[in-house]
C-alpha cells in the first residue's frame, strides 16, 4: 500500500509541474522581423465585432477633421469683412476724424463736418489707436471753433481744398459741398443776414488749378486774370476771370463747363439790350455790326487777343457810367414780365457760380429709381409757361423740383410765387444755395421778380406740400422715371387740387380716350382732361431726341354732368 501511495503522490506532482510549465509558456507571435515595426492592427482585427467598428470611427476621426478644416478655407470669407470693414469704419470715425475748422459765415453740418483720412491706417504709417475708456461722469471737451472770418464762398471753398487729405475726388467734392452755407438749413434760409454774391472769379477759384489762360500776351503786356465788369445798379461791379478749363473745347461747348469770357460777353448783351433805356447806347454796344463793343469783344475772343478784350470791357463801362448819370438805367419792357432770353441769362449765371464747379455731386443716385436726376432745359419751360398761361398771380409748384432751375426761371419770367420740393439731400442743398444766389443777382440788374421757397423732404409726405396743394394754379411733375405706385399716389393728391389747376408732367395721369363711366366715377382720373403736345431736341438733359408732354387740367363738370344724368347727384 505504501508503494501504491508513493507512485500516486509523485503523479499529482508531475501533473502539478505539467501545469505550471503550461501556464508559464509565452504566448505565440505571429512571424515578423525584427526590425520591422509592430502592427497592433492585426491584433485588433481579433477582436469582437463591436470593438472593431468602433475603432474604424477612431481611424476615420482624423480624416474627417482635416476635412472639415479644408471645407471652411474654401468658405467665402464676406461676413468676416464685412465685420471687419464695419470695425475699422467704427475706428477711424472715432479716433483718426479730423475736423474741419468752422467759421461764423458757415455752418457745416455734423455729417459732413469731418473728413476721414482713411489712407493713412491702410499704408500702415500710423498704428491704430487705443479704444478710450468711456467715463459716465465726466463728458468729452469739445473743441472751440476756429475764429477765422470768412468773406464769401469762394474764399470758403478755398480753404477746404487746401486742407492735406489723401482722399479720393468724389470725397473732396463733398467737402467742398459741406463747406458751402448748407442752405437746407432753415434757421439760415430765414435769417436776415445778406448772403455774399458769388462772382466769377470765385466759380473759378473753387477749381483754379484746373483753368488756364484763355489769352495770349506777347512780351511786356500785363497779364491780366481779372476783370471788372459794371452792372446797372448803383456802383455795381463784379469781378470777372479771364481763364478757361484746361478741358476746354472750343468747337463743342459744355454747359458743365464754366467759360468766364463768355459770360461776360452775354451779360453786355444783356444789359444793352434790355437794362438800358437809350437808343445811342444800344447802337454803341449792340447796332454797329463793325465796331461795335459787342463786335470788339468777339473778334478778340475769336483772336486771343487779350490787350484788345480788356479795352473793349473799359469801354463799355465808360459808356455805362455816363448813362448813369443821364438816368438811363432801366427796363425797356414789362417789368411783370420779364423777357425769356433774359431770365434764362440770369439763371444760367446761378447755376455757372454755384452748381457747376460740383456738378459731379448731382450723379450720386440709384440709377431706374424714382429719385433720378435729370434737367427739364429752359427752352421746354418757357413754353410750359405759354401753354400753361402762368402769369405774375400765380402760384406755381414743382413736385421734384431738383436743383431748382424751373422754379428759378418760373419766378424771373413771370414774377409768380414759384415754390418746389426735393427729396434728395445734395440737389435740395443745392436748389437752396441757388435761390439765394438768384435773390441777389437779380438786385444787381434791379430787376423785379416772383418769390421763390424751396423746401427738402418726400412730397408725399411733406406738410408744406398739402398746404399748398390746394392754392397752386399750375403743377409741375417730371414723373418720366417715376414707377406706377408713385403715380398712384399723385394722383390721389391731386383730389385737393382746386378747379381749373394745370398738372404738366412728362408722362400722363390719365388716358387722352379716357371716359367716365359708372364703374370709373369716383376714381381721381375722373377729374382730369389731357391734351398732348411734342417737344423737340436740345429740351431735356436725359435724350438729345424730342418726345412728347402732357397738361392734365382738374374739370370735375363732366363728373357732375355724369352723375346729374343718372339722378345721383
């Protein structure tokens, strides 16, 4: 028995051993070098199915990321500058505005007050500046203005133009536009303070570095730029300059383009013809087609011949003078109505000396929208004013009136209150600064004419507008680019027009076959009768080619007639 137990226990201890060797055998590798890198992704591949596409997702991870970087580099990047550009337009109109210097002859408005020097940031020559901390208590300095005095617009203007700024020629011309007395001001407008005439030599000025002479001067004669010109009221003279733009071009004149010879040959044409009551003076200046002043001046222009000019102008103010004297000054027609060519002279030297050195500001508009710019020419409006019958009492109206031409022109001709409306900024700004300007040209000729209002607002909405709706005789509407909504709503305004009111518009209210019926009757077309007239070329400013104008006129009779027939009256 002990031989049995012995042979067992020794078993149980080979077994025991067997066990331990088995457990402490290392586990089989797969057959790999060994100096090639370990792929743990054969070991992973053995386990479950779960854990494999988990670490698929793992893997795809990265690739995904690199995506999706790729995808936002291809991103358009607009939102970001424009964020941007609005945080550098922030900036610089906190920290690097520079404020024009004012004066007691101008008020600037807080707008156009500054100017940017947006360049000098953008080159890098200047680091931006810090954000200033805001303190609730204690509020910013302000800067006392300049004490500089300022005598007339020109002198004005000059001075802005000279100040250094890097900035582009649309942006200088605003400045030069804010430097003007801002006329949309009505404080301004009714202050009895006189507004200083603008001369010849100030248009040129406000642009001097684009003129040059018109004449030429042989060796040891004065070079002269200025002249002096008399005008018929009492020791009335202007200055006149002597240059031309350097993009002058003698074969094609331009109406932008401001000519001082010019204009003063036709204001001696003027004033013989129609401001001087004397036979022997009109033959001296006007009648004798070989030596006459007028024959003098324009064989001069046409020959360059700046000696001869000068002494043609002496002349003629000699001759002026003494008429003076005699007590010859005056009007030899009507002074309730005022000759055409002599109202559109005047006119036109308004415009030359206030709109024309800026007239680039004019073409800042949407293009195919109701606020178009565009001018009715002053051939078309006198004829609006025959067609139309307006005289001295009455009230005339311009519905857009834009820079204020045909409400200058309305008023000089027929001595009428002549008022319009703008919407747009600039021409409003502009049509203000003309009827002071034509105030006082027209003292200088001591010529007599209509009151002239001009308002800056929607007609539509404006106060001033319904309250004279109902008292004008003649309304004007230059509707050629306006939309039907537009149209719409003039003509419901036009229910407060009064009877027998005269609407001249470019494009008409009502059909010319229009005809009342019971479906129709109570529409504001109703009131109105039309009848079309053509106008040829050299009329408007938006076509060289003719068109046609329609005069809607408010007869409500054949309304009542309708509704007296029907038994519903």
């Amino acid at each position: 028995m002990d031989l049995f137990f012995g042979a067992s226990t020794n078993a149980s201890r080979e077994q025991q051993l067997a066990k331990v060797r088995i457990e402490e055998r290392p586990a089989k590798t797969p057959n790999v070098s060994v100096n090639a890198p370990t792929d743990t992704s054969q070991t992973r591949r053995a386990r479950p199915q779960q854990g494999d596409q988990i670490h698929k997702e793992d893997r795809t991870r990265p690739q995904q990321k690199d995506q999706r970087h790729s995808e936002d580099r291809r991103r358009p990047q607009h939102d970001d500058r424009k964020r941007r550009r609005r945080l550098e337009e922030r900036r610089d109109e906190r920290h690097t505005l520079k404020k024009l210097p004012t004066s007691e002859s101008s008020r600037l408005s807080p707008r156009n007050s500054y100017i940017v020097n947006a360049n000098r940031e953008r080159v890098g020559s200047l680091p931006p500046s810090p954000r200033p901390r805001k303190s609730p208590v204690r509020a910013e300095r302000k800067k006392p203005a300049s004490s500089v005095a300022v005598s007339s617009l020109g002198q004005e203007i000059e001075r802005c133009a000279s100040v250094p700024v890097q900035t582009s020629n649309v942006r200088r011309q605003k400045a030069l536009v804010s430097a003007m007395p801002s006329p949309v001001d009505d404080r301004e407008a009714d202050s009895d303070e006189p507004v200083a005439v603008v001369s010849s030599v100030d248009a040129v000025r406000q642009s001097e570095s684009q003129y040059e002479d018109y004449f030429r001067w042989q060796d040891g004669e004065d070079r002269l730029q200025t002249i002096e010109l008399h005008l018929p009221a009492s020791d009335a003279t202007e200055p006149y300059s002597l240059l031309m733009p350097k993009s002058f071009d003698r074969e094609s004149e331009s109406r932008d383009e401001y000519l001082p010879v010019n204009d003063l040959i036709s204001t001696v044409r003027a004033i013989a013809l129609y401001l001087v009551d004397s036979s022997e003076f009109r033959y001296k200046v006007c009648g004798d087609k070989e030596n006459g002043i007028l024959r003098q001046l324009e064989r001069a222009r046409n020959r360059l011949n700046g000696s001869d000019f000068a002494s043609a102008v002496n002349e003629f103010n000699r001759l002026l003078d003494q008429e003076r004297v005699s007590g010859n000054i005056g009007p030899v027609f009507d002074k309730s109505h005022i000759p055409s060519d002599l109202a559109i002279h005047v006119v036109e030297q308004t415009y030359n000396r206030v709109v024309a050195p800026t007239v680039d500001m004019l073409r800042q508009y949407k293009a195919f929208s109701n606020n178009v710019y565009g001018e009715i020419l002053p051939t078309l409006v006198s004829e609006f004013i025959e067609r139309a019958g307006i005289s001295h009492d009455t009230t005339f109206i311009d519905l857009g009136c834009g820079i204020g031409n045909v409400v200058l022109q309305v008023a000089a001709q027929t001595g009428c209150f002549s008022c319009g409306i703008e919407i747009m900024k600039v021409p409003a700004r502009f049509a203000r600064r003309q009827a002071q300007e034509f105030e006082q040209r027209m003292s200088l000729y001591e010529l007599n004419h209509g009151a002239v209002q001009v308002w800056q607002g929607d007609f539509c909405e404006s106060t001033d507008v319904q309250r004279m709706l109902p008292r004008a005789d003649v309304v004007l509407v230059n509707n050629y680019a306006f939309d039907s909504a537009l149209n719409q709503t003039l003509l419901q305004m036009f229910l407060d027009l009064k009877e027998g009111t005269k609407v001249i518009s470019l494009k008409p209210f009502v059909t010319p076959d229009h005809k009342i019926s019971a479906r129709n009757i109570h529409s504001p077309e109703s009131i109105l009768t039309v009848r079309r007239y053509q106008y040829w070329s050299q009329c408007v400013s938006w076509t060289d080619s003719g068109g046609e104008y329609f005069v809607q006129t408010v007869d409500r009779s054949r309304m009542k007639e309708f509704l007296a027939q029907r038994g519903m009256l």
